[in-house]
C-alpha cells in the first residue's frame, strides 16, 4: 500500500477544481429532489391504494330522494346477508355533502340537487367478491344502481405513478452519469494544471496509486462538502413544497405529516456522491497516468 | 547495494536507439556500460541527444530499439509497475531545476524520502543538514519565486543526493552558480562517488571536464564516443579534499 501525501497546491481561484463542490452540490440537490419526489409518490400512492383495497362502493341514482333511500335500505340488507361482505354502511347526507364540498363548494348542496344515495362496502380480506355477479344481485332492487371497486381508474394511476417512478429514476441516471463526467473533466483539468508536478512526482518515484490517493482524497472532500450542501438544499425544498401542498389541498386529500423516514435515505446521498466522485477522480488518474512511461 | 552489484555492470546500453513520435533516431545505435561507482560526463554539442540520453537514463523514456540494463533489469521492457522503485534508485538534478513552486526548499528537498514513506522528524533533520551544506539554512523555508537561479539549483543538487542514489544524473549541474559554489558542489558530487554512488554529468563546461579529467560519453549527432578519462576516479581529490588541477 503507497504511502499517502497530499503533494497538490491549494486550491487557487483560477482552476476549474475549485468550482466541483458547487457542481456537485448542483447534482446531489437534483437527484435527491428527484429520489425524494419517487419515493414520497410511490409511499403514498401505496398508502392511498391500500386505503382503497377491498372497499366497493355502491351507488344509487334516481330523481325521488325517498325512492332511492329505501331502495338503499333493500340493497344494504341483500348486501348484509352476501358472505364475504364485512361491512355495508350508508353514507349519510352530511358525509356525501363532505365529499362534494371541494368541488362544489360550501353551502352549494341544496336539496334539489340530484345527489345519489351511496353504500360503502367493505369485503373480507380472504374473500373474493365477484363484482359482476353482485351487481346483478342487487339491481333486482334498482335499474339505476352502479358498484365501483376503483379498479379500472386505479389501474390508470398506477400506470402514471409508474411512468412517473421511472422517468425519475432515467433521470437519477442522468444525473449521475453527468456527474461522473463532470468529475472526468475536473480530474483532467487538474492534471493538466498540475502536469509538472505529477511529473515530478512520477519521475521521483512516486507510485501511480499514491498520485491517485492525493487525487481521491481531495476531490472526496469536494463531493462531500458539495454534497452536504445539496442535501440541506434539498430537505429545505421539500419542506418548502411540503408545506405549501398542504395549504393548497386543505380538504381534498389527506396530507400525511412530513415523512421524516421516507426522506432518511436521502442522508446517504452526499455519502454516495463522495464516494462516487472519489473513485472517478481515482480511476482516471490512473488512466490518465498508465499513459505515461 | 553496490557490494550485491560487483561484477556486474549497473547500467549498460546495447545498440539503443530514439526518436520522438516515429520522427527519426535522436539516439543512434548507442552502446556503453557503466561500472558501479563510476564517474563521467556526457559531453556534446546542443541538439546531439543529452537530454535524450539522460531521459532513458532516468526512465522518462522507453529506446525505440536496443536494450538498456539497469540493476539487472532490461527497463526497455521492464512493466510499468516495477519502473518507480528504479527510479527511487536515480537521482536526477535538472537543468530548469523542476522545484515545485508551492513547495519550500525543504519541503523540496524532503519530496524523494516522503515519496519513499520517511518519516517527519527524521526528514526534517536530514534535509535541513544538507541545505546548511549547500549553504542555503537561511533559505530553507523559502518558496522558489524566492530564490535565485544558483540557490535554485543547489536546492535541485540538495533534492537529487538526499536519498543518497544509486546512479546521480545531473544536467549542466553547475550552470548557474558562481565558481567558488561549482567548485564546492563538484566536491560533492566526488564525494558521493567515493562512496559508490554512479555519476553522470551532462555539461558544456570543458574546463569542469578538463579540471575533473573523469572519462566522457560524448555524443556527435545521436552517436556516442567513448573518451577514456585522463586520471582514475581516486585521483580527483587530493588528501586535503580538494580538486588536483
């Protein structure tokens, strides 16, 4: 193992290594608000999609307000003695008026409004209801019934938080790709820079790995403090967007409180950004010094 | 070392050739041996190939053709990997003095013994020891845009004899210096020699070469010219460790 020894001059103003921290800094609060937007919309497209398992919901139309609630009441009962049904509940008035509220807006719901009866059915969790055959099962009470599991639209976000999920992970590749070349083009200005000492050095003795060694070890520091500083960056943007999420969609969707667990991987990312920019920095001085005699 | 090397020759060059980026040969078909402890001077007009020479010499070049051994090795062939622990063998002073510039003098005087793992306070007292020989103990922590072309130099000289080196190369060693500090770093040159050390001096300076009257390699166009010396090595010092002129 070569012995290690700092040998580069302090950084000076005028070389481009100088500016590798904010580069990298740059890179780490991308990818991380990327990593951070994929995870925090795959955990809560999960939580939210689970709400949703197992949950059926009935719907029932008509233009005679009492007409549909009794024919509500027979439906409750038919889906009450159905096995594998766990629990049916008619949503009350106010509850409907709740869930119309954000698109309608407060004090909007008047009686005349041709508002449906709604049942909330829950299934069993080892049970498997046949959708089509309980439909028909309950139409015998109602022309005008509908049952939705949410499947179908479902299926639709999935394919969305899916296309979502891996165009940010293409990007996180970018962005690391970038970054690799950035570090490529920073260890090569350096050399160059530094060419008549690394000459010296070389024609010295030096091992080509303790030239590398003062290479990684410096430019280690720089994806660490680039790093650390894209990642205060990062947490502060979200917190930032968390926060204004919430304000908007008051009401509409239920915001979760900051997801602290989620987002502690984020905290490795100055770590891996180091460590990645150290072993580029080191793989291509070697490169570039196997050139030499 | 040099006892492990008797009856062997350290360096020998058989029909070497160079040249630069398949240009034609700077070095033609050079052949020559060196013994353990032996002094010369590579002489020769500009653009005859000495610095060319002294590049294969300090293994900063591979020959186009030819074989050079070196402590028994073939370096012309030699991997990369085995060539730095050679070159910690070689002590090389140059003629544009290569100092680092964010270095002092002892720091660059130090650079051949941290590159070889020394340790802190040992360095520091060997190095700061030899900058006082080479008068420079005022200047030792002066920075090389702080020194003149002669202190410049004898830092250079200072760097190359620090590790005490098998084979010492110096290119036009006493160029810049007045003739009373030429006078004392040939000393030390002869004197190293007398300790076993191998030297090869590249100068202009016939009078250096007639004072000294070591044996010269000579080199007319890329070919070489053995010149016998006019005295044996033992005779350059006379009892009281000056020059016999």
């Amino acid at each position: 193992m070569s012995p290690s020894f700092d040998f580069l001059p302090s950084v000076k103003n005028r070389e481009a290594t100088k500016l590798l921290p904010w580069a990298m800094a740059i890179m780490v609060y991308l990818s991380a608000l990327f990593a951070a937007g994929s995870l925090l919309l795959h955990s809560g497209f999960d939580e939210w999609a689970s709400s949703l398992q197992g949950r059926v919901t009935v719907q029932i139309t008509g233009e005679e307000k009492s007409a549909i609630m009794s024919e509500a009441l027979e439906i409750q009962d038919e889906l009450r003695g159905t096995p594998g049904i766990k629990s049916v509940r008619i949503l009350s008035d106010e509850e409907i008026s709740a869930l119309l509220e954000p698109w309608l807006g407060s004090g909007n719901i008047t009686d005349n409004l041709p508002v449906p009866v709604m049942i909330d059915l829950e299934t069993s969790d080892d049970a498997y209801v046949n959708l089509d055959a309980l439909e028909s099962q309950v139409r015998q009470y109602s022309e005008n019934v509908y049952l939705d599991d949410h499947a179908r639209w479902l299926s639709h976000f999935y394919n969305l938080a899916n296309t979502i999920e891996y165009t940010a992970f293409s990007i996180l590749i970018m962005i690391l790709a970038a970054s690799i070349c950035i570090v490529i083009f920073g260890t090569k200005s350096s050399m160059a820079e530094h060419k008549k000492t690394i000459e010296i050095m070389h024609l010295m003795g030096a091992q080509d790995h303790m030239i590398a060694k003062a290479y990684q070890n410096r430019f280690m520091i720089y994806g660490i403090k680039g790093g650390l500083g894209g990642l205060v960056l990062t947490l502060l943007t979200i917190y930032i967007l968390f926060i204004l999420i919430q304000n908007i969609s008051e009401g509409l969707v239920e915001i979760p409180s900051f997801p602290f667990l989620t987002l502690s991987s984020l905290l490795l990312f100055p770590f891996f950004f180091a460590f990645l920019t150290m072993l580029t920095a080191r793989v291509t001085v070697l490169r570039e010094l196997g050139r030499m005699v | 070392m040099i006892k492990s090397l008797k009856g062997l020759s350290l360096l020998e060059f058989k029909n070497v050739s160079m040249g630069y980026n398949k240009g034609h040969d700077v070095l033609k078909d050079v052949s020559f041996k060196l013994e353990p402890g032996s002094m010369h001077f590579l002489t020769g007009p500009s653009g005859a190939g000495k610095t060319s020479l002294l590049k294969l010499l300090y293994l900063a070049h591979r020959p186009g053709r030819g074989e050079i051994i070196m402590f028994g090795r073939d370096v012309a062939k030699s991997p990369r990997e085995e060539l730095p622990k050679l070159r910690r063998r070689i002590g090389v002073v140059f003629q544009d003095f290569r100092l680092l510039d964010h270095m002092s003098a002892v720091e660059n005087v130090a650079l051949p013994l941290r590159i070889a793992g020394g340790s802190g306070a040992q360095i520091n007292e060997h190095v700061e020891e030899l900058l006082s020989w080479v008068g420079l103990k005022q200047r030792m922590q002066a920075f090389p845009s702080e020194l003149s072309g002669g202190e410049k130099q004898r830092v250079a000289i200072a760097r190359a004899v620090i590790r005490r080196p098998d084979i010492l190369l110096a290119d036009e060693p006493t160029g810049n210096v007045d003739p009373e500090m030429a006078e004392r770093l040939m000393y030390l040159f002869v004197e190293l020699n007398k300790l076993g050390t191998t030297i090869v001096i590249a100068t202009h300076d016939n009078g250096l070469v007639s004072k000294i009257g070591a044996p010269r390699l000579h080199l007319e166009t890329g070919k070489l010219l053995y010149l016998e010396g006019t005295r044996p090595p033992s005779e350059f010092l006379n009892q009281d460790g000056e020059f016999k002129i």
